[in-house]
C-alpha cells in the first residue's frame, strides 16, 4: 500500500498535465489517406500549426437596416490593419449584414480573438459576430478545459451517492474511492509518459472517457471484492485469511471483465479515424491500471481498515436468501436456455446496426448553444451562402513557359515538370 501511494503522489499531477499534450489537431480528426489530409501535409510539410480561418460578421444593431457605405468603407480599414493586407469585406446580398475572412492564432488563440473583437467594435452602429474554424476552435478549447474537471467531478459524486446507498456508511465509500483515485493517477502516468513523445497521440475526447471509465471500472471491481470479503469473514475470523481467499475469488472475474474491456476496444486501432484508432489502446492502459489497483492496493486497504469499513450487521446476514441469490439459483439451473436467449437478444441488436445513421453533426452544432461562435454561424448562415467562413484551398499544377523558367524546367514538353501553386 505505501509502494502505490508513492507512485500516486508522483503520478498525481499528470492527471493534470495530461490535458496539457491532449492533441485537437486536424491530423486527429482526418485520416492520413484522405485527400483534404494529403493537401494539409503538401502546404504544411513541417506539420506546425497554422492560423485558422476567422469570419467577422458585422450586423446593424437596430433590426431591418442595412449596411451603409461608411460603415463599409470603415469595415475595410479594420480588416486590412488586421489581416495585414487590403482584403475587401463582402456584403451579403440583402445588404444587411458584412462579412470578413482574415486568419486568427494558433498561439494564445481566446486572446487573439478578444482583440480582434475589440478591433471590429469599431464600426459605429454594428454588432461583431465570429465565426468559422478559429472561433469554434476557441470555443472547444474553453468547454474541453471546464469539461474535464467538471466530469470528473460529477463522476465522483454520482459513484459517491451510490455508494453511501448501499453501503450506509461513509469509511467504505471514501476507501472505495480512493482506490479509484489511485487507478486514475496511475492511468494518466501512462498516458503522459506516451503522449508526451507523440508515440501515442491523445485528444480530450479519449481524456474524459478514460476519466469516466476508470472510476466506474474501478468502482465495480471494489465493490466486487468487498462483497466477497464479507463472506468470506462470516465464514473464517482471520481477516487476512479472509482476503486471501476474496482475492482469489475475485481475481477471475476482474481480469476477465479488464480483458474483455480492453480487447473489445483495442478493435478501434482497424478504425480509419485517428483518434478512435489510439482511443482503444488508451482504455486498453486504463482498464489494466483498473485490475492491477483493484487486486493489490485495496486488498491491503480494506485489510488495514479491517471490519469498521463494512456493516457490523451485514455478515450474519449473509446467509439469507436473497433477491439476487434466488436469480443466481435460477441462471444456475437453466445455464443453456439464458444464454441461448441472451445470443438472440444481441443478434437481434446486432441486426439493427444498417439502421444507425452516420451522418454526422456539425461543428456548430457540437458547440455548446450559447457559445458565441456557434450564435456567430447562425448569423452567417442566415446571410450568406454555405462555406463562407471556411474557404476551399485548391492546390493544382502548373506547367512552366516553354522557354523555362528559373525555378522549372527548360523543356516543359519533354521533362513533364509540374509545380504545385496554392490558389
């Protein structure tokens, strides 16, 4: 027990700083054969970030005006002391709304937009929407950052409540958590220590789903164990002995449901998704970190705590029938027909799997409904055409004068030389 609360306060603040190498780039959410993947990787071969689209939208403040040419020529201004260069802005064609593409960030990027918020307010009598890539990013920056702490927060409360409920007692809540505590520190040291490098990329999505798996894994495993080691002191007083023959127990079931866990998602490395392919590897660390935990450092816990963390009234009660014992009975005695009914249930979910619709959701609409870039898309989409905010970059060959050139090749005709240009 004190090895693993060496290794938790040591592993402690990577549980934070995991959030620190969470990746959110494209390379995550694309993958590498695409051909909008192949364009990015020709106009960014050195793989840094780059600026993302902004959209300005600029709306009169009092509804049904349109944009007038002082307020134009005032928007042009703005946008080439901001895009440092004379980029137009363009009206939409009912005049009551204007619109700007510049490139925002990728450094310190909530405080590139405030600015260039502050800029845009310049214009007299106009309210100053963003939107597109830049703002959305911005947005999802902020939620994921509130996200995980919030999460898990939630987490711990929810698996406490339940706790306290069966349990009625606060020693046994408070050590099955802090098993789970233990588990989690423990996953995240992996994780960072493999992130970190890029050997295996993680994005705040997998961050908050190994946050969520790891307590509710860890969580069953406790109570699994701790259910066992209370029948076993109604049979034998030693409580090591007791233990003992809980841990034997329960070790076949833990590793059975940490490897059915773990190889059910280690199936996502054949997804073609960048981020599902190392989100199964992730809760693969995870879930061994959940067994090893559950099987070591609270058999020691609950050993060193003894019988003041369980019900004084509980193990003279084990030998009841109950409610569960009688369905075990019941499961025990027809083994073939519950199966057989539980493989046809799931052939039956299975063949509904062509049903799902794999449409997808929108970036605005993944956003929470009161960010401001997902109120700043509804205004540019209510006044001009789809694709504004995210420009199509074309990337296509040129061939060089016959005569040559400098950078191609004397004989066009002959060599075959292409040069690519960004259009």
């Amino acid at each position: 027990m004190l090895l693993w609360l060496g290794l938790t306060v040591a592993a402690g603040p990577y549980s934070i700083r995991l959030g620190e190498v969470a990746r959110s780039s494209q390379e995550l959410q694309l993958p590498a054969g695409v051909e909008s993947a192949r364009v990015a990787r020709l106009l960014n071969p050195t793989g840094q970030d780059e600026p993302l689209p902004l959209a300005l939208i600029w709306t009169p403040r009092a509804d049904g005006r349109q944009i007038t040419t002082g307020q134009q020529q005032t928007a042009r201004k703005v946008t080439a002391r901001l895009a440092g260069s004379a980029t137009a802005p363009v009206l939409a064609a009912d005049g009551r709304a204007l619109t700007a593409v510049i490139a925002a960030g990728p450094a310190d990027l909530a405080a590139h937009l405030k600015g260039i918020r502050q800029a845009a307010t310049t214009v007299d009598g106009t309210r100053v929407h963003l939107a597109g890539p830049a703002a959305a990013q911005a947005d999802l920056d902020g939620a994921f950052a509130r996200t995980d702490s919030r999460l898990l927060a939630i987490t711990l409360a929810c698996v406490l409540l339940i706790l306290l409920a069966v349990y009625r007692s606060v020693l046994m809540p408070l050590l099955v958590i802090a098993g789970a505590l233990v588990a989690l520190a423990a996953a995240c040291a992996v994780l960072y220590a493999l992130a970190r490098p890029g050997r295996l990329p993680i994005d705040g999505q997998t961050q908050g789903i190994v946050f969520v798996l790891v307590i509710g894994a860890s969580t069953d495993y406790a109570l699994l164990l701790a259910a066992r080691h209370r029948e076993e002191l109604a049979q034998q007083p030693d409580p090591a002995q007791a233990m003992a023959a809980a841990c034997r127990a329960t070790a076949p079931p833990v590793l059975a449901s940490a490897a059915t866990i773990a190889c059910a998602m280690m199936t996502l490395v054949f997804s073609d998704l960048p981020a599902e392919q190392t989100l199964g590897p992730a809760v693969a660390i995870a879930m061994v970190c959940c067994a090893t935990v559950s099987l070591t450092f609270l058999p020691a816990l609950l050993l060193l705590c003894g019988r003041r963390a369980l019900r004084p009234a509980t193990a003279q009660r084990t030998g009841e029938d109950g409610r569960l014992t009688r369905v075990g009975r019941v499961i025990g005695c027809r083994p073939r027909r519950v199966w057989t009914g539980c493989l046809v249930l799931l052939a039956a979910g299975a063949a509904c799997a062509p049903l799902l619709a794999q449409t997808g959701v929108p970036l605005h609409q993944a956003l929470p409904s009161g960010s401001p870039s997902a109120a700043g898309q509804r205004v540019l989409a209510r006044h001009f055409p789809a694709g504004t905010a995210s420009p199509l970059i074309i990337v296509a060959p040129t061939t060089p004068h016959a005569r040559g050139t400098r950078e191609g090749c004397r004989d066009a005709r002959r060599c075959g030389h292409r040069r690519p240009s960004r259009t």
